[in-house]
C-alpha cells in the first residue's frame, strides 16, 4: 500500500522515496514486534495503538489513499485485508 501511494504522490517509479521508506520500516518493525502475532486484526480495530501519534497519521493518509486502489491492482490482498478486518 505505501509503494501505491508512494508512486502516485511523490512521483517515483518502483524505489519508494526516503520519507515512505522510512515509514516502511518503521510499519515492519511495528509489526514484528506486535504482541497480538499472526492472528491479529487491521490495525484500525486493534486495541492496542503502537503507532506514533506522527507516524499513525502518516499510515492513515497512505491507507486512505490505497484502500480504494488496492481492489483494482490487488483484489486478493484487498480481499484478504477485509477478512482481516472481521476479526474481534
């Protein structure tokens, strides 16, 4: 989803720029360490919040932009996502 949103919005071609590279990271390392595991729901219902309050923003503008998006380029991620999204 940041690579989607990263090539519309900032122009790049198949390198994600510095600012979604970091936040690539950042996500990754967020979920590694996510004391939920595998059987996790989306973040949007989790209650536990382990984003940064700045870097919890940043994930919701690239998720506001790539959702809708993701049905066309990546039904079966986007499909996947909303049985995700169904879990307590």
């Amino acid at each position: 989803m940041i690579a989607l949103y990263c090539r519309a919005n900032h122009s790049t071609n198949n390198e994600l720029c510095q600012e979604c590279a970091k936040l690539h990271d950042y996500a990754v390392a967020r979920l590694g360490r996510c004391p939920l595991g595998v059987g996790k729901t989306t973040c949007a219902k989790c209650p536990i919040h382990c984003y940064k309050p700045d870097m919890r923003a940043q994930i919701k503008r690239v998720m506001r932009y790539s959702g809708p998006r993701m049905l066309r380029r990546h039904p079966l991620l986007a499909l996947m996502h909303q049985l995700d999204s169904l879990r307590a």
